[in-house]
C-alpha cells in the first residue's frame, strides 16, 4: 500500500510541476523542449554556451517572439524594439520580475534589487542618494590610486609575460576601490596574495545564481541550508560584512552623522532602528530605516554588484583594446590633445569624448547583462506584435540581440567601431542600447560604473599598451555567470617607455 500511495505522489508531483512550469496557455512561437528540462538540454547552457549564443540561436528559428523554457525558468522573449519600449514605459503593467526577486532573494535577500513597492522606496530613499553624479565624483582621487597599484604590480612582471588573470584582476581592482568607496573598508586585494578568502567566497556564492536559475526556488533554498560549503562561505562573508558595520560603530557619532552623507556604510548605519523587534511587527507603511538584517542584505547585494559587473566590463576592455590597437593610440592621442598625457585631472575628465565613445562600444559589443527580465501585474497585448499576455508572465528583454541587430544600427553592429557613436550611430534607437537596462528599475549604479571605467581606462592608457597575446589565449569567448564574462584573455602589457 505504502509503495502504491508514493507511486501516486510522485505522479502526482510530476503531473503539476508540468502544469506549473512546462505547460503554455498561448500560442506563442516556441521549440520542442524535454519533459522536464524543457528546451535546457537543447540550448547548450549545459555544455557550456552562454546566454546570447543561445539567444541569437532561437532568434534565427523563431523570430524576435517566443517562448523559451531553460528548466525550471519559463519566459517569454521580447526582441522587437517598439513591444520593448512599450513594457518600459508602461511600470505598472511590467514590474520588476517575480523570477529575479525570487531567485536572488534566495542569496541576498533584504537587497535593494529583491524588493518591490514601499519596501523598495524605503530602502531606495536611503541608498540612492549616494549614487548622484556630485558624490560620485569625490572618488577620482581614490580610483586613480589604486589603478596605480595595479599599474605598480604590472611593472613587476615581463613586458613579455602573457596576462592570463586579467579577469580576476579586474575583479580584484574594482572589489577594493568600491570596498573603500562603500564600506570605508580595506579588502587587500592587490597586495598579490593569491586566492583571498573574501573573493573566493564571492565567486562561489555568485556561482550559486547560475545554479539556482534552472531550479524550482525550494530546491535552491533547501540545498542552501542543507550544503556545508554554502555554509561555510556563507560565514565568511557575513564575518566581513560584520567587521565593516562594527569599524562604523567605532567611529565617532560626529564622523558617522557627516560621513553619511557620501558613504554608503555610513548611511546603512545610521538608519539602523535602536528597537529592532518592535521595527519589525511595523506596518511596511510606518517602518522608515532598516534593521540589522536589512543593512547586511544591501551589503551583500552591492558587494556582489560591484564584485562582478565593472570588473567584467573593464576586463572586457583589456580584451578589445588588445585587439585593436588602433583604438588604444587614437585614446592616446586625445589624451596628449587634451594635455592630460602625463597628468589626469578630474577637470579633464569630460573633454575626453572618444574614450566616452569606446566606453559605449564595449558595452554595445560585448554587454555584460543578457537580458533584463519583468512580470506582469496584470494580462496585457503587446501593441506592435499583437501577442496576448497574462498577469504572472515572466518577460525577457534581449538586450545582448538588440545591440548587435542590424536594422537598428546605421555601421555594421558586428564590427567593433567607436567612431560609430561620433557619427551615423549617434543617434540610434534608445532602446537598442540598454547596458544598464532601462526604467524605473534601471541600475542604481550605472554612473559610478561609467565613472570608474573611464578613470581606470584613462589611467591605464597614460601608461601601457595592450598587446594580443595570441590566438589561443586572447580567443574572448562567453562565459555565463551572474554576467556574460570572457572565457579567455592573454595580454602583454608593455609600458610606452618600452616600447
């Protein structure tokens, strides 16, 4: 009887997690895909594609509309441009996407990204004011600093030797200058010692989203608290995160009320409740700060954010630059025109326009984020396509297609091409250029992003030169994560002194 009633449950089980997450309720053009697996097995993310390869493959079947099931995750794609702009501009129909918040609420919870409605404002009335261009701007002295680190630590080594850590490099670069920029906090990790504890933590919590984006969200937490190694990561971080927030309380209650005007832990804490429990049974409504669970959340999510997202970019640049060399003497060049070629200068900083434009090109050729993702608050038609929608649809938005499609790009999108933005580009559709996405849920961060990397890149440029290191260990390549990152980067790194 025992066996019979399990054979039962399970078939049982089977029967309604197809219904859940394998059934359509549209016709919608869409792949054959697997039982349980949907169209995952097909797609080649288990073998090692990334999510723009697999984009553009199902774009060239299916058309700029479909239904895609990777897993557990079922979405909708949405590639044509005026259905794109209709969804960003219509936030009480397209919000901010169940997926997404159940996902990463999983591993940071409490984080900005996760939320929605007033607990979203809460949050975002104490951490946004800190990303305005006016305070981001007090950080060049800071980013300058630690570029000349990098640049120390590059002289160490042969102007022959291949680079083949660029990313973790980049990784490591951006994780201590926003570790000074947000937390007042010394991470070390350009001192050269290998394999620090705190980013090796990182990337393997960050690892976890990968796996958890084809995982019904139960079987995610549970292996969570079930897994030693989750655990013991998860300690690590959290024993960080709680020596920077106790570095805050040290301070002095002058120091904290002025530093929280321009740094983010500074303004964590200080928003900290004194009765945590009774802050807790407050409606959403009547809460105004956060409590010890919150602050260490948007800690999380902003170390993660910065750990990865730059980083990648930058390390993305590395990559371009090294390929074409004519780009890097044309930055050169505007550096010496703008007589910032042996002293860079935040004065300066605006006058250098076509690094603006290589800025813009990088993230266009090789974005960094594959699609921004929204679920509907209730059942809509998309006005272009026609196509029916219903209220809980996750819809995809292909930013990585739309910055490589032709029919919105006067240059061949394929060819990497600043100049592009100074002439028959510069102009282009808005919305076929969503590095950041876009809407009231676009990245909190994005200007500090653009500031970092031109400061870093202008810096960089003031000094070395990149040089393909070759073929096989400069092939670029996609390799999918939280972010879309180069799998192969070997550069020569040759100061112009020496050459």
């Amino acid at each position: 009887m025992f066996i019979i009633l399990t054979l039962i449950f399970i078939s049982l089980f089977v029967l309604y997690v197809k219904h859940k997450y394998f059934t359509s309720r549209r016709s919608i053009p869409s792949l054959p895909g697997h039982f349980l697996f949907g169209n995952l097995l097909q797609s080649g993310l288990l073998r090692g594609a990334s999510l723009p390869q697999v984009y553009a493959s199902f774009k060239n079947k299916l058309g700029d509309i479909y239904e895609i099931k990777l897993g557990f995750l079922h979405g909708i794609i949405v590639g044509n441009i005026d259905d794109v702009k209709y969804i960003f501009t219509h936030r009480h129909i397209y919000d901010q996407s169940d997926w997404s918040v159940e996902l990463l609420g999983a591993l940071i919870p409490d984080g900005l990204i996760t939320l929605k409605g007033a607990k979203f404002k809460r949050h975002a009335s104490i951490v946004m004011p800190l990303f305005r261009h006016g305070k981001i701007l007090s950080n060049f002295d800071l980013i300058i600093n630690y570029t000349d680190e990098i640049l120390n630590n590059w002289r160490s080594s042969s102007s022959d030797h291949i680079h083949c850590d660029i990313l973790q490099q980049c990784q490591n670069l951006i994780l201590e200058i926003f570790g000074f920029i947000g937390f007042d906090y010394d991470f070390d990790t350009l001192s050269g010692i290998k394999n620090n504890e705190l980013v090796q933590a990182l990337k393997t919590y960050i690892g976890m989203v990968e796996i958890g984006s084809y995982l019904p969200n139960f079987l995610l937490r549970a292996y969570m608290k079930l897994s030693p190694k989750y655990r013991r990561i998860q300690t690590t971080i959290k024993r960080y995160l709680y020596r920077m927030i106790e570095q805050e309380f040290n301070e002095t209650l002058e120091s904290r009320a002025q530093r929280k005007k321009t740094s983010l832990i500074a303004s964590l804490v200080a928003s900290l409740q004194t009765d945590e429990q009774a802050e807790e049974r407050k409606s959403e409504e009547e809460k105004k700060g956060l409590i010890r669970r919150e602050i260490l959340g948007e800690m999380l999510m902003f170390l993660a954010a910065s750990f990865e997202t730059t980083s990648t970019v930058l390390a993305w640049s590395i990559h371009l630059l090294s390929k074409h060399p004519e780009v890097q003497q044309k930055i050169k060049a505007e550096l010496m025109k703008e007589n910032v070629h042996h002293d860079l200068i935040l004065d300066r900083l605006d006058s250098l326009i076509y690094l603006d434009c290589v800025i813009k090109e990088i993230l266009r050729f090789s974005p960094t984020i594959d699609a921004t993702a929204r679920t509907l608050t209730m059942d809509d038609r998309l006005p272009n396509s026609g196509i029916q929608l219903y209220k809980g649809d996750q819809i995809l938005i292909p930013v990585c297609i739309l910055s490589k499609d032709p029919r919105y790009w006067s240059i061949d999108p394929e060819l990497f091409y600043p100049e592009r933005f100074l002439g028959e580009d510069t102009n282009h559709n808005p919305y076929a250029f969503l590095p950041f996405g876009s809407g009231h849920r676009q990245c909190i961060g994005q200007d500090l992003a653009r500031f970092e990397l031109k400061v870093i890149i202008a810096r960089l440029m003031q000094h070395v030169t990149f040089i393909d290191g070759g073929p096989e260990v400069n092939a670029g390549g996609q390799v999918q994560g939280l972010t879309v990152m180069p799998k192969y980067i070997g550069v020569k790194i040759k100061f112009d002194s020496e050459i």
